[in-house]
C-alpha cells in the first residue's frame, strides 16, 4: 500500500487542519497535533473524525 506523495502534500487532519503523515505499514494517516490515525482501507485515506482512533503516548 502506497500513497502517492502528492495526495499526502494535500492531505490535513480533518479536525485541526494541520500536515498529517503517512505510516504503510500501519494502513494509517497519522496526525501528530490531535493525536489520531485515520485508517487507509483499499488505498483510499478514511479522512472523517468519527473513523479516527486515538493514538496512545
């Protein structure tokens, strides 16, 4: 799975509208302000708040 760096360019957390990260190996978006991972399924990001799960630490 792979998400194409232009997507990503455009791509921002849908609740702070910050940059988000890709992690393939996790199938996840990673926003690092809000502390949440939006899933990839089907190699297309899952941008909605309510699909976001929490990340610990």
């Amino acid at each position: 799975m792979s998400i194409r760096p232009e997507l990503l360019e455009i791509l921002a957390c849908p609740q702070c509208k910050g940059p988000v990260r890709c992690e393939p190996e996790n199938a996840r978006i990673v926003c690092d302000v809000c502390k949440l991972a939006y899933p990839i399924r089907d190699d297309i990001p899952v941008m909605l708040v309510d699909e976001a799960q929490t990340l610990s630490n």
